[in-house]
C-alpha cells in the first residue's frame, strides 16, 4: 500500500492531491506521527511518502512527491518483470537505450514505468548513473 501523511491543513493536502494527479490516499496526521520520522532535507510543503513492504519494512521514504520512482519500487515490491537494459522496449539493449536513460537524468524525456525497471539495472529503485555503467557493460560484453 502506497500512502503519504502530512501535518498541513485537509485542504493542502486535498489540493496537492489534484494537482499532482495523486491515485493513493493522502492522509493527515492529527497525532503528530508526521513529526517523528524525520527525513534529512529540511522543512517540505509536500507530503511525506513511504512505502512499506509486506513485511512492514520502509523501502521507501521521501520528502518531495517522486511518483515515478515510487511506480517502480512498487513494480519491483509486486514482482512485475521487465528486461533490464532494454529501455526503449526494442529487444535490444544497446546505446539507444543508454541515450533514453541519459535524455531521462537530463529531464529532457519521459518514461514509461515499464521503461524506468528496464534501466534500473542495479536493481536499487532508482535510474542513474550507475546503471548507465552496468548497461554499458553489458553492451560491451556482447
């Protein structure tokens, strides 16, 4: 289950909600939980997120709403399979799909979902640098 808790104002966190296109509840917190898990980062007007694996673990926490790499921690948690390396979804894994993670980092594309598993290829819930290096192994080994 994805949920975000906030101590801001029901009509904050309802706005914040419809502007960001957020499907997942939003909740308020009225006994100051909010406050005791301090993230490093300083003061957000956004609200806090975490996911909880079903093992009660926090596999994700964050300040500033990130729904794309909280899609993908989920498709991981759900065991959704992707190919890792093949990021524009061509079966092959090559420098075109080094370019889409690199145009991605850069802000200037978007990915599908499906395509932000395919380049987490260090498995860590994030796409960056690093996996650029793992992907451009792989290509060099072929």
């Amino acid at each position: 289950m994805v949920v975000g808790i906030s101590n801001l104002p029901a009509e904050v966190i309802q706005q914040f909600g419809q502007e960001n296109g957020i499907t997942f509840p939003l909740l308020r917190d009225t006994w100051s939980v909010y406050s005791q898990y301090y993230i490093p980062g300083g003061i957000s007007p956004y609200p806090r997120d975490f996911i909880i694996d079903q093992n009660g673990i926090i596999q994700y926490a964050n300040n500033e709403y990130d729904g794309a790499t909280m899609e993908l921690i989920v498709q991981q948690l759900l065991g959704e399979e992707c190919e890792p390396g093949n990021v524009n979804e061509d079966d092959n894994i090559d420098v075109l799909d080094i370019v889409n993670i690199v145009d991605w980092i850069l802000e200037d594309t978007d990915l599908s979902v499906s395509q932000l598993c395919s380049g987490d290829a260090d498995g860590n819930g994030q796409v960056d640098v690093l996996d650029i290096v793992i992907i451009v192994g792989w290509i060099m080994q072929n």
